[in-house]
C-alpha cells in the first residue's frame, strides 16, 4: 500500500538573471547553450507531462483499491490542471508578443 499517497509539485526553478549585467537577453546564445526562453518552456511542458501521469498513476490505483483516501486523486487533478493553464498561458502570451513583433514597421 503507498504511504506517500500526496507528491508535491517540484520547483520550477530560476529563469535566469533577466535584465542582469551578464544577461544577453532572449536571442539564441553564442556558447550553443538554449535559450532562456526554450528552457521555461521545456520545463513547463515537463511539469504538464509529470502531473499528467501522476494523475493516471493515481486513477489507476484508486480503481484497484490501492489508495484508501478519495483525497489524493481530485488533489493530483487540480495540479495537473494548474500547470496545464500555465503552459496555456506561456503560449497565448508568447503569441501575443509574437503578433506584437510582427506589426512593428522597420
């Protein structure tokens, strides 16, 4: 039987010295490293993906009796469905800036 039936959700982490001295902005970088903008997204599909399974992992227990507490799958929902409106809204902000770039004359 899982004892640790409630997994907290894992730090994002920091996204960088934006607007530091040593900040070369959001462009591709020299080194080949990925840009600051690629690694928030990765990480926010990543933590889509992670909830996601912890909530068919916990709606596979619960099914075969192996969770005693009706807590923890309505609990792994409500993160799953956190981070998934936060990677919807890194996509709709990114469009939006993306259309704001396209509209300025050069």
């Amino acid at each position: 039987m899982e004892t640790n039936f409630i997994t907290p959700m894992s730090v994002w982490g920091n996204i960088g010295n934006i607007g530091g001295a040593e900040s070369t902005g959001y462009g591709a970088q020299s080194n080949g490293q990925l840009t600051l903008f690629t690694d928030v997204f990765k990480s926010a599909v990543n933590q889509v993906r992670e909830t996601q399974a912890d909530v068919e992992l916990k709606q596979y227990l619960l099914s075969t009796g192996q969770i005693d507490d009706a807590h923890t799958l309505p609990i792994a929902e409500a993160k799953a469905g956190l981070t998934l409106d936060v990677l919807i809204t890194l996509r709709n902000k990114t469009l939006e800036a993306y259309n704001e770039l396209i509209k300025i004359n050069v």
